[in-house]
C-alpha cells in the first residue's frame, strides 16, 4: 500500500491558489491481476497491491520507467510468478467514484484470486490476513498458504494527513469517497478492530513493516511531513516482525530506479528472509536457491510488496 497518499500530497502541496477545476474523467481503472512475470513452474508467487489513489502499474513505476517487480525482481527471483492486482482505490479526483469501503475491497480480493488460482490452474497461492474457521474453504486456503507479508507505508493505525484531499477548499467541487477516508482516520475504530483480529494470527506470517524516513513537503506546514509515521506503519505487538526504514518520501517507497538502490536491496532481502523462514519451519532440504532460481547472469544482492507463498503438495 505504498502509494496511499502520494496522489493525494502532490495535489494538496502543488495547488494552485486560483479557481478549483472540476474533476474529470481520468485514464480506465486497470482492475484484477495482472501478470508481470508469468513462469509456469514457480515455485513462490509474489503479489502486489497499490494504495489509495494508485495503480497497479504506475504506484511501482520509477521516473526512469523502471518497474522494479518485472524488470529487477525476476532476475533476482527467477522461479517466482510476479502478479500486481488493481482496484477502485480513488477517494476522489474522478467523476465518478466507488462507493466500496476498505473491508469491501478486501474480500473482492480474496473472493478474486480464488478465481484466478482456479481459472490459471495453479496451485500457488497468496494473501488473507482475516480468514477463520466460518470462511468458505477456498478462502482458507489462502490464508494457510501465505507465508509472508510486507508492508509498505501502510497506515495501519490510520494518518492525520487523510484529509489532505478531502479539503473543501481545494476540491470543493470533486467528490470524496467519505466511506474510505473516515475509515483511515488516526485510531478509527475500524483500523483498532482489524489490528485486533489480525494480531492473534501474526505469527501464521513473516512480516515486514517499511516505513517512510524522508519527510513530505505540504503547503501550510513549515516542516516536511510524514505522510504515514512509524508508529502508524508499524504494528506493536505484532509476531515474527520487522520494521525497517526506506530512505524514501511516501511517493517514493514502491518504486526503486535501480537494482542498486539500497531500498530495493531491502525489500529484496525482506522476500529472500521470508523464503528461508518458510524453509526452516518446513525441516525441508530445499535450498533457498533452488526455490528462487535466480537468474545465473545476476549476482546475489541483499535485500513492498508484498506476499510470498509456496504451492500446495
């Protein structure tokens, strides 16, 4: 979710002090799973999602037109399927706006890849976080067959910034989607009530929170803000976690111009950590990297976004 705000800050920061224009219709919604790197005989699969306001391409896009997860990740991570899913994450700035809330949007996530796992026949899996023993089966498998988790500026207890692009002012004549913003509010009691049913299984996954280290310049303040904080980004309490700072503004934190930048080393050695977890639990004698068939042409480097599982035997 590391693209949450970044829509939303450059409006806010960039505004012009003249008449607001009215929203307008933008490029189509890229919606579903998207696969960057297909590889019929992986043995992990990688899935990313964007934040508010994102897409499921350009929120991983750098100013140079590198998309790290397809053009750096599948070198490193060769026997991975490498998918980017998109949704209706706009809270405004179109003309016409979901009226899904958070929560909704989850379950269409989950309900979806089931679809996908079955419709490409595959046995690999990814991302639940809220399944229990009343969910249909298909949706608990997901949840048993996820084995890592990354986040990125996720505000998981919510942001005082949710409403930068809410202001009456500046968007007096867009319309907001009320039903996600107030959900991201600090301390909402939706975000207490998730945090809650998600702590008790914590320690099913190995998770990484990256979190922001660069501050965001925003007009009216005379100090860079952050857009998500740490104490947002990070779950106290949480299992087998970790929490790592990204030398990045919120914008920036899902997109790396290089392999040799060192944030994408990071994330990079976040997946490669989860991987030997997973090997450890499991006593298998499967080496990390015959589960990642790197790329032989591409040297070992160290280090969002997102969910890691292996298949089903």
């Amino acid at each position: 979710m590391s693209s949450t705000w970044s829509s939303i800050v450059n409006r806010w920061a960039n505004r012009s002090t003249g008449e607001a224009k009215p929203a307008t219709r933008r490029k189509s919604i890229q919606l579903g799973f998207k696969e960057l790197v297909p590889c019929d005989a992986a043995s992990v699969d990688i899935v990313a999602i964007h934040g508010l306001n994102g897409d499921r391409e350009e929120s991983w896009t750098a100013d140079n037109g590198r998309l790290w997860l397809r053009d750096f990740l599948s070198q490193d991570m060769a026997m991975a399927r490498i998918l980017t899913y998109g949704y209706d994450a706009y809270v405004h700035g179109r003309d016409q706006l979901s009226e899904q809330t958070l929560n909704g949007h989850a379950r269409d996530f989950v309900a979806k890849l089931v679809l996908y796992r079955k419709a490409t026949r595959t046995f690999a899996l990814i991302n639940s976080s809220s399944c229990n023993q009343n969910h249909l089966a298909d949706h608990r498998t997901i949840y048993e067959n996820t084995k890592g988790i990354i986040f990125i500026g996720t505000p998981n207890e919510g942001t005082k910034h949710i409403h930068l692009g809410a202001d009456v002012n500046s968007f007096r004549t867009s319309k907001i989607n009320n039903k996600v913003a107030q959900h991201l509010e600090s301390n909402s009691e939706m975000l207490q009530r998730q945090i809650a049913q998600y702590l008790p299984i914590s320690r099913k996954f190995k998770t990484y929170y990256l979190h922001e280290l660069l501050g965001t310049p925003i007009s009216g303040c005379a100090k860079d803000q952050e857009i998500v904080t740490k104490d947002s980004a990070v779950l106290q309490g949480a299992a087998d976690a970790k929490a790592i700072g990204l030398h990045k503004t919120h914008e920036y934190l899902g997109k790396f111009e290089s392999k040799e930048d060192d944030d994408y080393r990071t994330v990079l050695g976040s997946l490669y950590d989860i991987i030997d977890h997973q090997i450890n639990q499991s006593n298998s004698i499967t080496t990390r990297e015959e589960v990642i068939g790197r790329a032989t042409s591409v040297q070992t480097i160290q280090q969002p976004v997102d969910e890691v599982e292996y298949p089903l035997t």
